[in-house]
C-alpha cells in the first residue's frame, strides 16, 4: 500500500477541522452570516452546525476586563476580550501562558483600539485546558488514530491478553491502556502524565457532533 493510500484512509483528527475549529481568519465576521455555520430558510437564517476556536495563551492582562493574547493553529495572535458579567475574574486563577483556551462561538470583532479579535459575552462559552494547543491536537490526533483499532499498551505496546492478564485503560483519561502497573508507572513519567491532560481535554469535543446542530453547546 502507497503512503498516499495510508493517509487517505486514516481518520480525521477532530480538532485538525477547519470548519467546525477555525484559525481566527477563517471565523464568522460578526456582521455577516457565515453560511458554512448557518441556512437560509423561508423564515431568516438557522444554524446548521457548530465552530469552536482553539489559541495557545502568550500573554495576559488580568486588571480590570481579562484580555489574553493568543495563538491560532497558524500561530497568529489575537486578543480575547472578557465581556462577561464579572470581565473573566472566575477563569483568572486558570490562566496560565502556554494553556489552551477554547471559545465557542468567536466571531472576528474589531475593537475601538483597533485591535482585532474576539469578544466573550458568555461565561459559559470559554474555557481553558492546562495544556499547550500542540498537544492538545495531538491527543485529537491519537484519538482518530486509535478509534476502532485494537488496543496495546500504551508503554511496551503489547497488546497480549490472557485470563490472568488483561489491557486496562488509564482511570483518567480512559484512552491509552496498560498491561501492568510497572508499564503504567513507567509511562506516567515519560509523558502520559501531561498527554493524559490533554487527552481528557478532547473527549469534551469528540462527545459531541458538531456537524448538526440541535442546540448551543457550553462549557
């Protein structure tokens, strides 16, 4: 088989979508209807699925209303601007540089500044995941990669099983398996300990079918 024919049968990554996770340039303008998120029906226009955008935290200002400065998928930096009843104080203690930050629903807004970015109205809509956007689309990575496949350790990559052995998933994140607790403890110290973080972060996302709208999702 070509490495080409490989690829083409491999799963899509969730959070590699650049529909429903766009880079910043490609979210709705908030004075446009952005007809890949919504139809026009005989009555107005109806959401038709949803989008979410993912930026890795470089900077932020926390007095007064909570911007962050971040990066897209691209690496282009723009700011989130807290509009929220309390300007974002509940997320402060959250806020780290290099953590992730997902907002549903972002529409380019352009500030009296002149900056550009997003505007959060609704708590409910942001939240930050303690782990950096590269790894974060690399758990979604995994993710596709393993659905439907048989599962193996997650250390010496045994998939082995017999009655007094059996595969068990990690309590946390229920993604990656282990054939004992010396593979699980190895594992946890050459990096599961941070990608079990992220691996959580995405099963939010991969609960949910963003290609069909029924109703808002929150955080």
């Amino acid at each position: 088989m070509s490495g080409n024919e490989k690829n083409k049968e491999e799963p899509q990554s969730l959070l590699r979508n650049d529909i429903n996770f766009p880079i910043f340039d490609d979210l709705p303008n908030e004075h446009e209807v952005d007809l890949n998120y919504y139809d026009e029906t005989s009555v107005g226009f109806e959401a038709s699925q949803h989008w979410c955008f993912l930026g890795e935290i470089v900077d932020f200002i926390g007095f007064g209303r909570i911007v962050l400065h971040v990066k897209d998928k691209v690496g282009r930096v723009i700011v989130i601007a807290l509009y929220t009843d309390d300007n974002g104080r509940a997320i402060v203690p959250q806020i780290k540089k290099g953590y992730t930050v997902a907002v549903l629903y972002g529409e380019q807004h352009y500030f009296l500044d002149m900056s550009v970015g997003i505007r959060v109205e609704e708590a409910s809509n942001i939240k930050i995941m303690p782990c950096s956007l590269d790894r974060l689309l690399k758990a979604s990575d995994e993710v596709a990669a393993r659905k439907g496949q048989p599962r193996r350790c997650g250390s010496c990559g045994d998939g082995s099983t017999s009655e007094n052995t059996q595969l068990r998933l990690c309590s946390r994140c229920r993604e990656v398996s282990y054939c004992g607790g010396g593979c699980q403890a190895k594992a946890w110290t050459d990096g599961h300990k941070a990608d079990c973080r992220a691996l959580v972060g995405v099963q939010w996302f991969t609960a949910r079918d963003w290609k069909r709208f029924h109703d808002w999702f929150h955080f």
